[in-house]
C-alpha cells in the first residue's frame, strides 16, 4: 500500500530498505515506489509524493551506507590492532570497541570504534577512528558541523534546530547545538588571520594591476552599535573593516571584523592594527595609499591618536601616513541640522539650503568655510527658539572644530572614498541581521562563537579556513605496525600512518 507524503521525510520506515546492500535496498524501494506512481492517476500530490519518498529512500541509503564504511575500517579482533597510539606525544593502550552515535548528513549513524586508555591514570582516553573521521563536537561529522555553522551565520537558534529536523533528521538540544558551534568556530579561529591577510594582499595585488589614474586604497575604519544583553539593557559592540579600492576607485572587498561589548574596545583595535601591520609588511609593491574612513566618536579618535598616527612601516620603520576621513554623510547629518534649526524642520527652504550645502561640502575646496559663512549670514536674519538655536550652534561647533577633516575634494582627487558607508553596512550585516531581532538577548560567550562565525563567512575565507582545520589536525600514529588495516597512507607529521584508519 502507498504511503502518502506531503512533507520532506514524511516516509513510513517500512518503505526504507532493510540492513544489508544499501545499494539494493534503494534500488528495490525505488522500484516499488515507481510502480506505485505508475498504477494511480498522475496528479501533483502524487508527483510530490514520488519524489520525497525518493529523496527518504536516498538518504536512507546513504546513511546505510556511510554507517558500513566507517564501521569496517576496524576490525573485531582487537588483536589486529595495533596496542598503543601516539597522539599529542602521549601513549594510549587498546582497550574495548564501544558504540557512539554520530549526527551525520544523512541522519545518526552507530559507530564502534576501539577506545584506547591513557598512560596516565584518570586522563581521558581516546578513540583514533574517530579523530580520522573528524567527529567533533556534538559528535557530528565535519560534512554535518560544516552545514550547521553556515546555517547558525543566518538563522536563529530556533530556525537551525528545525531545519536540523526538516533536513537530516536529528534533534538537538539548545546545548548540543552551542557545544557544537562553539568547537566549530575554535577549529576555525588559528587560521582567520592569515587568510585575512592573504585575501588582502590579493586584493592589493588586482589593484596594483588595474587601469585608472588612482593609487590603490587601504581603507580602515571602524564603528560601535548597541545591543541587546542578557545582563540587562544595551551595550555597545564594535566592529571594524579593511577594503582594497583600485586605481577607478572600485571597492574589490572587504574584510570584517567584529567584537562584543567590551571596555574601550581594546580587542578589536588590537585585531585591527595586527591585521594592517601584517598586511602591509608582506607587501612588496608600491604602497597604496592609507586611509581611516570613521565618524568622531571617541573610540575612533582614540584609536588613530594612539595607534595609526604613530604606525611605522613593518619592514624598514618609516613613518606611514593615515589620512583621517570625516565620513561625508554624518557631516551632513550635521549640516541638516543647522538646515532644521535655520528654516524649520521639513521646509522647502529649508532643503533646498541643505542640497545647496551638502554639494558645497562635496565640490569646493574650501566647503566647510562656505557653509560656516552662509549659515552666519541665515543666523543674523532670523530669530530662532532656545532649543533650536542650541541645536544650531553644536552643528556650528562640530564643522568648525573638525573642519581639517573635510577635505572632500582633496580626497577624491587622490582617490580615496569619502564614506564610511562600508563600515556603516557593516554595523547592519555583522550585527542588525542576526543580533537585533525581536525578542533577542545575548551573552558574551555565546554571541562571540556566532559574530566569528559570521565575520569569516561575510570576509569569503569560509571555505578556506575549513580546508585548513581539516588539514591541519593531528592524527594518532601507532607505535608498533599491527593495525590491521589494509592500505598505508601518510599524514604530515607521521612516519607511518594508515590511510584508512582505526578507532
């Protein structure tokens, strides 16, 4: 009889073939489904339903046949083994074959492996099938870890437990799910700054190469944002970004960074100057020119005053020149201000002067002097309220005080961009998209393991930086050649390793 699906993996487990050959198994259950669709009137509820139970039978199949492969890389016959490992200088000694159940892709598996015991009384012992096989935390394999990090960059905790569901059918606790992520991200972290830095200087390198009358730009800059805190209230999280421009100006990419609240945000300067000092002392071409695109805020001044103001280059200690950019669209945010508290809220005068200014500020080379003047020429005609005029003269106080920094004109004839609009965006994509949704509260630790994750997905090195924690992880090697396995390989670090290897 036909089992009605509506539904991914809505399938009776009496569809799913039975323990033996997957590959016959799917190939039967696939027969029979096929005849089944052949015997009832076509319809699109039949066609859905011929194709998830397809897709179950898949799956099934796969999982079957995953859970065989790795289950005879090992023999029985604990006689077979070798007796001891060498893993992270230490001894293991062989003991018993014990099951685990692993969260695969394709749903849990069973896996008995050989549990090898310390040297050292009361130190945990450790299975090698299962470091070959990269089951880590929450005993997944890195295929399935791969997938829940990337969906956790995007989606809430409630949305990846159900797809965790939907998908692969398993079902994990808040618990298992933060144990998982937070060893994912750890793998992760040795490798992030070095492919930063390379994605940099590719950068650099594409820039160096292309066509326009500009010298290549590094631009830094960087921006805080409040959120929202398990501990009570808002607090203000920091992110910062590193953008190559070509010679026409063009942005080819940006790296992102990102830190929860801190004091002062000494973290993320501290990320920020060793990125930059990393990238510029293994540059051999020319030097592009250095830019730092922020708003006024204190953090901001802090970190130029003490920090970019001083830099010297990496390889000979040569001063190196950061041009502080005042961002073009937050002076306006000022001249709008002085428009509001000149000519009212919402005038026409009123925002017919504030274009009038705002192409002054872009254009002349003495913009900020022309706005002043205009603006005290509006000031003695026109009487206005005690709130306004304050309003009015803070605006005033800002453009004047900070006038040295608005050079518009000076810094698109240089090349260099004028808005911090990249580090603005990156306040909306790092942190708004995932970290200010309704309802949400965070805690340091665990906001931390989804903002790393996030900040090396948005910086492309994702894929790269997995690569090279699989690549990178150290094997246990035996110590005497009775494994038992079948096929040698090697593995950087070891003499003599098994490819296919044991528990």
């Amino acid at each position: 009889m036909a089992v009605k699906l509506t539904r991914l993996r809505v399938v009776s487990t009496r569809d799913l073939p039975t323990p033996g050959d997957p590959c016959d198994g799917f190939r039967k259950g696939a027969e029979e489904c096929v005849q089944r669709f052949r015997s009832t009137p076509v319809t699109p509820q039949s066609a859905l339903d011929l194709e998830n139970q397809l897709d179950a039978l898949a799956k099934e199949a796969c999982r079957q046949l995953f859970q065989l492969e790795v289950n005879r890389l090992e023999p029985d016959d604990r006689k077979e083994m070798s007796p001891k490992v060498r893993y992270h200088r230490e001894t293991y000694r062989i003991n018993k074959k014990t099951p685990l159940a692993v969260a695969t892709r394709f749903g849990t598996i069973t896996l008995r492996s050989f549990l090898y015991l310390s040297e050292y009384d009361g130190e945990p012992g450790l299975h090698p099938l299962r470091l070959r096989l990269g089951i880590g935390a929450g005993s997944a394999t890195p295929a399935l870890l791969e997938r829940v990090a990337r969906m956790s960059v995007d989606h809430t905790q409630a949305e990846v437990r159900a797809w965790l569901v939907r998908e692969h059918g398993l079902k994990w606790s808040n618990g298992r799910l933060r144990a998982a992520l937070a060893g994912f991200r750890e793998a992760l972290l040795p490798f992030v700054a070095a492919l930063q830095k390379a994605r940099l200087l590719a950068w650099l390198e594409q820039a160096q190469k292309s066509r326009g009358r500009h010298r290549p730009v590094l631009a830094a800059g960087r921006d805080g944002i409040m959120i929202p805190m398990r501990s009570g209230g808002y607090e203000e999280a920091s992110t910062a970004t590193v953008s190559v421009y070509d010679r026409a100006r063009r942005r080819l990419g940006t790296i992102y960074l990102g830190q929860m609240p801190e004091a002062k945000q000494v973290t993320l300067g501290s990320t920020l100057t060793q990125l930059l000092t990393a990238t510029l002392k293994d540059w051999y071409g020319r030097l592009p020119r250095l830019a730092y695109i922020t708003d006024k805020g204190s953090a901001c001044d802090e970190y130029y005053q003490r920090v970019l103001k001083k830099m010297k280059h990496p390889r000979d200690g040569k001063p190196l020149v950061w041009e502080w950019v005042l961002d073009f669209w937050h002076v306006c945010s000022y001249i709008g201000k002085m428009a509001d508290a000149l000519f009212g809220a919402e005038t026409k005068e009123g925002t017919q002067w504030f274009a009038k200014m705002r192409r002054w500020l872009k254009e002349r080379p003495q913009g900020v002097a022309n706005i002043l003047r205009s603006a005290m020429q509006h000031v003695d005609r026109r009487k206005m309220p005690k709130g306004q005029k304050a309003e009015f003269w803070k605006a005033y106080g800002y453009l004047r005080r900070h006038h040295r920094l608005m050079d518009y004109v000076g810094y698109r004839r240089r090349g260099l961009p004028i808005g911090s609009g990249v580090t603005e965006a990156a306040c909306k994509t790092v942190f708004t998209q995932r970290f200010k949704r309704s309802g949400m509260r965070w805690n340091h630790a665990s906001g931390q393991t989804i903002l790393d994750l996030r900040v090396i997905y948005l910086s492309r090195i994702w894929d790269e930086a997995f690569a090279a924690d699989l690549g990178s992880r150290e094997l246990p090697t035996p110590s005497s050649n009775a494994w038992g396995i079948v096929n040698q390989g090697s593995h950087r670090g070891s003499k003599e390793v098994p490819a296919r290897v044991a528990a």
